[in-house]
C-alpha cells in the first residue's frame, strides 16, 4: 500500500489530494488520477492487471517450443489446432483470462541457444474499443506505437527476466518507448534477432488470428465482430499471396474463352536486388522524354502488406539522407537528386543512369516502391 499526493485533474492550479492506492481502491480512485478521456482506455487494462496479480478466471495455455532452435513464427506447429480451438472456447467465456506461455530460443552469435518465454494475457472487450496491445520488459511499459491496434480485446505481453528481456533491453532507445532492430547494442548480436521482435511485438495479432483457425466445431461469425481485414484500397494494397489466389480463383470461375491479345507496358526501369541492397537502372529501350523517378524503401515485416510497410518506415530503421545504418547513395547520369529518410528522387534524360543503395541489414528483407513519369517536352532539361 503506498500514499501518494497527487493532483486532481477536476481542481484548480496546485490542487492536490491524498489517495492510498492499493489493490482495493485503485479502481475507486482512478477517476480521480485520470483525465476523463483516458478513463475508457485504461480501466480495462487496470482490471486485467489486477485480475492477473490476484490469478482471477485464468485460464493457461502452454505453446510448442520447437524441437530444435530455429527462428521463432507464429503458425500451426506452434499453436496447434487443438490449442487453438481450446483457446477460442475459453475466450468465449465470460471473464475469462486466456494466459499463454511463448516459448521461443534466444541465441546470440557464436553462442548456444537458450530457452526463453513471455506470457501474453487476453481478456474480450465488448465494446467498440481498440485498443493496442500493452508491452512489460521487466517491469518497464514499452509504448511501442507501432503497433497495431486490436478491436474487442484487452492484452498484455508480459516479458520477465531471462535471456529474451536482456534481447529486447537491448534493443530498446534510451527512453524505453520502443525495440529498435538497429539499435547499436542489438544490431548483429542475436541469431533471428529482428525476427524475435517483430514475433513478440506482433504476437496478440497473431494469436487471435490462429485462434479463429481451431478445428473444433467451427463458427465461422464467432470472430467476425473483434477480428477483420480491412477492405484494401485497391490491389496494391493487397499481398502479393492473397492477390494470387484472387485472381486464380476468378480464371477458374470465368468462362472458357480466348484470352484477348494486350501489348505488354514498357517498363521505364529495371530494379534488381544486390548484396546488403539494391540497383535502379535506366530500361534497355532508348527514353523519348526525361522522366522522374520516386524511389521509396522501407523494411517488410510479417503480415504488412507493400504499402503498410512502406508507410511504417521509421527512422530508426535507416536514413538515407544521413546515410545511417546504409551506405551512401550512389547515383550516376541523373539529375536534380533528392535524398530523404527513406526516399530518393531524381530525373533521367537518358536510359543510361543508375541509382543504387547498399549497407541495409542483410537477415531483414526491404521492400523498394519505383514511381516514374514522363516530363512534358517543354519541361526536358
């Protein structure tokens, strides 16, 4: 129990009251320590907190540690399908806490692996709320705003003392607001080391995502309120595997008939990859007009479809325009270069220019977005 002089957010300029907060009267007091308008996001998180300490309705569930060390992923030889549809039922159930145990192998280079865990705590919500998942390293909340919001649940990842608190302690700036994959005390020093945060940090996600999968008798609405894909703007925004499938699934429903001839679209560049990057070159056909180019790139991460990742880019990721965490840009036969965080843009008169970009992390894939367009005769160089 603990007394605390705190100001009361209704009162004047220097108004403090004293409150004892402990198990009892924190949900008593916390309108008077919160602004109204965090009220709605933090009661639900007060009370699983407190039902967690006090082991209230929790239900365990203990994930597969796989056979060997291996690069840790969310999946069906993790959480089985029986796990699965153990989880959803229990979910089903009025104040249930669902509490899995994710074990996973932590291994630094030139080093064994050890076996290391966190416990993830989900409760559902019946509002309208979304809410994010909330991050505790060791007793320290991890903003991590990044991080996706998950509508009609409450959730906490809970990360204790052990080898994978010391990797993502690692990882963290010095403000303990997020895991960064290329912070200096982390980058290169852990095997699957960028592949360990993004597993932890998209853990809630992925886990209900495979709890609408188990086998038991299925009930296809049972998730549909709390659970959804966002309708894409348009097929960029679709992943590559699921545009696939479409349009598969579309042939094989059309009707047998000729395909209509098309003329294939010139292509204005050739993008290949290169080792730690990649290389933007010219098109093999001479340019009848100066073009400009826009260059964006950003890290992938699991689930993010090419625009999400690219709109998730951070700084901390890579600077271009500072050449931090990549190589300096290297540009020949172009003009009016412009280099930001994550883009590079610049115009061409000719097919026989190059633009390329080295120095990114070679155990992270990156996703590079190409726009070009013709300029007007009168606007040629």
């Amino acid at each position: 129990m603990a007394d605390f002089e705190w100001p009361t957010f209704g009162g004047g300029r220097g108004d403090m009251t004293k409150h004892v907060i402990d198990a009892d009267s924190i949900h008593a007091n916390l309108r008077d320590l919160l602004p109204v308008d965090r009220l709605a996001e933090m009661e639900p998180l007060v009370q699983l907190a407190s039902d967690i300490v006090a082991k209230n309705n929790l239900h365990t569930v203990i994930l597969k540690l796989p056979e060997a060390p291996s690069q840790p992923k969310w999946g069906k030889g993790y959480m089985t399908s029986e796990l699965a549809a153990d989880c959803q039922e229990k979910l089903t159930e009025p104040n249930t806490i669902l509490h899995l145990k994710c074990p996973l192998y932590i291994q630094r280079k030139n080093s064994s692996p050890d076996e290391s865990y966190f416990d993830m705590y989900i409760t559902r919500d019946y509002s309208d709320h979304s809410r994010k998942p909330r991050f505790i390293r060791e007793g320290i909340t991890i903003p991590e705003d990044r991080v996706s919001k998950v509508r009609g649940y409450t959730s906490l990842v809970v990360v204790g003392s052990g080898p994978l608190a010391t990797l993502l302690g690692d990882s963290e700036n010095p403000a303990h607001t997020e895991w960064e994959k290329n912070a200096t005390k982390f980058k290169g020093k852990y095997k699957w080391g960028p592949s360990t945060i993004d597993f932890v940090r998209l853990s809630v996600g992925k886990a209900i995502q495979l709890m609408s999968q188990g086998d038991k008798e299925q009930d296809y609405t049972l998730l549909s309120d709390i659970f959804y894909l966002e309708q894409p703007e348009s097929e960029e925004e679709v992943p590559d595997q699921r545009l696939k499938k479409k349009k598969k699934e579309a042939g094989d429903q059309a009707e047998s008939s000729p395909p209509k001839p098309h003329e294939a679209r010139p292509r204005h560049y050739r993008l290949s990859k290169i080792d730690g990057g990649f290389i933007l070159k010219g098109p093999r056909e001479p340019m009848p007009l100066t073009r400009s180019f826009r260059v964006t790139v950003a890290y992938d991460f699991v689930g993010a479809s090419k625009i999400s990742a690219l709109k998730k880019y951070h700084k901390n990721d890579f600077s271009l325009d500072k050449a931090r965490y990549v190589d300096q840009p290297q540009a020949r036969n172009v003009e009016n270069l412009e280099v930001g965080g994550n883009t590079l843009e610049f115009t061409a008169q000719t097919n026989d220019f190059e633009v390329s970009v080295t120095g990114f992390d070679n155990e992270r894939d990156i996703i590079v977005d190409v726009k070009s367009e013709a300029l007007k005769t009168d606007e040629k160089i």
